[in-house]
C-alpha cells in the first residue's frame, strides 16, 4: 500500500511539473500597451513606423484560447479577435487569418487579396525583458524580399 501510495505522489507531482513548465513557456499578453517611439522611428523605410500604420497604444485581453487586441484608430475602437487554436478564421475586412503558438510566441498569418493578388502578412507576437515585441513581415508588392519590421511595446502604468 505504501509503495503504491509513493507511486500515486510522485506521478502526481511529474505531472504538475511538467504542466507549469508547459504554462510558464507562454506568457500573457494581457494589460495595456504603450509603442515604444524609438522602435517606430527604427523601422525600415524610416519615418513612424516605416510607412506601417501602428497604434499607439493596445489593449489586450488573454484567455487559454482567445488572444483579443484593441486599439483606437480615427476616433473608434477597433477590436480583433483570434483564436489560439490554429483554425483558420475570417476578420472583418474579409481576409483569412490564422493564429498559432510557436513555442512562446503568438504567430498570426493573414492572407489578403489586394486588386486579385494573394499577399500574406506575418505578425509575431512575444514578449522580451517585459516589453510586448510585435514583428511585422509584409510582402514587397512587386514581388521581392519582405519588409520586416519590429516594434516595442512598453507595459502601461495602470493595470
């Protein structure tokens, strides 16, 4: 009875183990976020955000399946909802998005259709030294290397 009640213990605790450190390898996107404006200016093709249009400021909400960011753009709030589950699903604007983990990081690939031209878009979320490291990769639209450009994203004060 002993070594059975050892045996019932220890797998327990093998298994609690290795949950936290499966859990501990994804973070949470969750709080509120503020660019950094050093990384903007930092983008390819110079300028706020070398010509990519980012906010700001976002807001994220995190479950264990739905990663939901928010930001204002022309004085309304804008929200997008991905599912972390790696099903393709369609945004708003008609494009198809997917969203997967790949280790810690949350990558989402969005296909759109511009004027009957298939491009895809990548975005990497992650999280370095407590900053929020968004990396964008758009096509070049004659067809060449993509333009790849990363963007800090320091914790809002109030959480």
């Amino acid at each position: 009875m002993r070594s059975l009640t050892t045996f019932v213990s220890t797998a327990a605790l093998v298994l609690i183990t290795a949950s936290g450190g499966f859990s501990q390898g994804r973070p949470d996107f969750s709080g509120t976020w503020t660019l950094d404006p050093a990384s903007a200016a930092a983008a390819p093709g110079g300028g706020r955000g070398g010509g990519m249009n980012l906010p700001q400021q976002l807001t994220f909400t995190q479950t264990a399946d739905v990663l939901t960011m928010s930001w204002t753009q022309d004085g309304r709030k804008i929200t997008e909802t991905m599912n972390l589950a790696g099903a393709e699903q369609t945004t708003s604007s008609g494009n198809v998005m997917k969203v997967t983990w790949e280790a810690n990081r949350i990558v989402v690939v969005i296909r759109a259709n511009l004027g009957g031209n298939v491009v895809e878009q990548r975005r990497v979320f992650s999280m370095e030294g407590g900053n929020l490291v968004i990396e964008l990769a758009r096509p070049d639209v004659q067809g060449g290397t993509p333009t790849v450009a990363r963007f800090v994203y320091k914790r809002g004060e109030h959480q």
